[in-house]
C-alpha cells in the first residue's frame, strides 16, 4: 500500500460526474481491463463479514478479524477518503498448458493459474500508483492510497459497488464479459465521485457447477465458504498440517485451486492478461512433482524470487508436494523422492513424506 498527499481539489474543478468518468476513461487508457468508482457505505456487508468471521470460517487467518472496524469503514483506514476507485487486471496467462489436461496429470504438479507468473502485489500495485498520481495531475488533485489484497479492505463488495460484477456462488467477484481470472485493486481518494452505474446484478441463476465440483465440500452453501476446508488456503495460508481428511481431495495441486472458476460457464468468457508479468515462470505450468521436490530451499528462494509462492516459505512447499506425491502414481522415482526426504530437519515435513510413503503401501 502506498500514500500520497496532495492538495485538495478546490471548488472550481468539474462537475462529481464529469470527474469519475475522465477518471474511469484514464484507468482504461493506462491499461486497466476494468475500472469503477464505489462509495463508502459497507454497512450491510459488514454484517456477513463479521457472521462469517464468528463461524470460525477464516480458519488461521486472524489477520481478518485484527483490524476491526478499518475494513468496512475506508475512513477509518485512511483518513478522508470519500470514494473508491476499484479496477480489474486480467491474469490468465495466455501461453499456459490447459488447466483441466494438468489436473489430469497425478504426477504433474497444479499450481493456481494465478501465481505462475510475477507476483501480482507488485504488478497492480505499481500501476495503481501511476494511476492516482495521473488522476492528480490530469484531473483533480487529490489525496490517495492504494491497495491489492494489502489491507483490510473489502475488495470484493467494493467492486460489486463499483459496478465490475456480481459476487459468484462461489465468493468471488464474476462478469459477463471477463469471467473470474481478474486481479482486484483500489484506490482510496479524497475526491467526492459520483459512483458507477448500480451493481451488477446476479446471473449465477440455478447454477451450482462450482459448488459440485469443490474436491473439499468447501463451499458450504451459495456465496458461503469454509477457509478451513479450502485448497487454496490448506496450501497457501495454513501453517500447520494439512487435515488427513482432505489430502486425497488435494491431488496434484500444491498451490492454490481453480476448479471452481474452471466449471464456471461464464469463464468461457475470460481474456487472458494485458501484461507479460503472468506469462509462465519456472515451467510452473506443467512441472513434475519429483522435480520441484527436488529444489533445496536456495533453489526455491532464487527461482520464487519475485513470484506470489515465495511467501509460503520452503518448508510449507515441500509439505505440499509430499501430499501430492501421496496422490501420484505408484512409481520408484515417486517413492524415491519421498524417501529423499523421510528425514528432513522438518518434522512438517516428515509427517506428510511418511503419509505419503503410507499411500503408496497400502
């Protein structure tokens, strides 16, 4: 997150109105897939948040429930923000092996479409800051901080607010014309904007394609998810052992999980990223179990460097692949593999190789 202090616009500037839409047209011009503007009001989704929060259904993430109030009052997060702007990124890198032939693959590792590439914290955050000090000098001064999954902000009913799309039965932000594989990013500014046409409204209809095919029963209900149960958080937030009862459900994915935006028919529609920065990095596509196992956790510092998988650290890496490994197929350079590590300094990481080994005797 950055800030920057400017001076406040002053009483001769364009009309509210006139001023968003300059600003919704630049952030398009600079290269934004989508870009909307959002009041402040989060009253109502505070309610679900805080629901959602006291069901225990963040698991680990105590970060969600730390910062109180700041997440659903702006104001209070940076003082004098008056309105939001939300952009989209698109992600999905173009030249990547088909998601669904590498899920196909035991022996082949998955890693979440989104962090194949450069980190995306780095990516948007770069350009949202471009973006603020642009609408500073090109528009209307004024003050600013910006924000990508950095902070306590709702990134999700902001956009819904800003008009970007509809929130998916599967919790994440969807639109007709781009599908899901979009990064979200904000900007929160001094200036009083008009806010973007109303919110998307709801075309999921009767579909619940993501529901039936979460492997963990993780989506407990349309538009109602349990971290606890989630791929994505087992593999990427979850610092302790991964329960024994969702392994197999794990497969080959070691990092992240897309199956629910995979199924989703309004996918089809999804454009692949603007930018290079999600182009594949380390053959991270389609790359062997046995070989990312393999890496020392040197290997792993200097090939993440730069990459979104770096922040779960070598240890929490290897625990992953050995669960996937559990899932591969019976081979001698699979059980090898495991074996090579059968005593690592880690007892994390000892515990799932010994699980691991156990489902290829069984």
């Amino acid at each position: 997150m950055l800030l920057m202090t400017a001076a406040p616009s002053t009483p001769n500037t364009p009309s509210n109105l006139d001023v968003a839409t300059r600003i919704v047209q630049l952030g398009r011009d600079m290269g934004f897939a989508a870009v909307g503007i959002a009041d402040t009001v989060l009253t109502h989704e505070a309610e679900g948040f805080q629901a959602w929060v006291a069901a225990g259904h963040h698991g680990d993430m105590e970060y969600m429930a730390r910062h109180g109030s700041k997440r659903w009052q702006p104001d209070e997060l940076q003082p004098g923000t008056q309105s939001v702007i939300c952009v989209a990124m698109n992600y999905w890198p173009e030249k990547a092996l088909d998601a669904d032939e590498v899920l196909a693959q035991r022996d082949t590792a998955y890693v979440s479409r989104y962090a194949i590439g450069r980190d995306y914290h780095k990516v948007i955050r770069n350009a949202l800051q471009s973006f603020a000090e642009a609408i500073s000098e090109q528009i209307a001064a004024h003050e600013f901080r910006v924000f990508t999954d950095s902070a306590p902000v709702m990134e999700i009913p902001l956009a819904v607010k800003a008009g970007l799309g509809w929130r998916g039965k599967h919790t994440l932000l969807l639109n007709r014309e781009r599908g899901s594989y979009f990064f979200l990013g904000e900007i929160y500014t001094s200036l009083n904007l008009a806010q973007s046409a109303e919110s998307a409204t709801d075309h999921c209809g009767s579909c619940s394609a993501c529901i039936e095919i979460c492997p963990t029963k993780a989506i407990t209900a349309p538009h109602r998810l349990d971290a606890r149960r989630c791929i994505s958080y087992l593999t990427i937030e979850h610092h302790g052992a991964i329960p024994i009862e969702f392994r197999s459900a794990m497969g080959n994915r070691i990092y992240g999980c897309d199956d629910c935006q995979l199924v989703c028919p309004w996918n089809k529609f999804a454009q692949t990223a603007s930018v290079p920065d999600f182009e594949v990095r380390n053959g991270l596509d389609a790359a062997a179990l046995t070989k990312l196992f393999a890496w020392t956790e040197a290997e792993f510092d200097q090939r993440m460097r730069g990459s979104p998988i770096r922040r779960i650290g070598h240890e929490r890496w290897l625990r992953n692949i050995a669960t996937a490994l559990g899932n591969a197929t019976p081979s001698a350079d699979t059980i090898s593999a495991l074996q090579s590590r059968a005593d690592h300094p880690s007892a994390l990481v000892r515990e799932h190789v010994a699980w691991a080994l156990a489902m290829h005797e069984a």
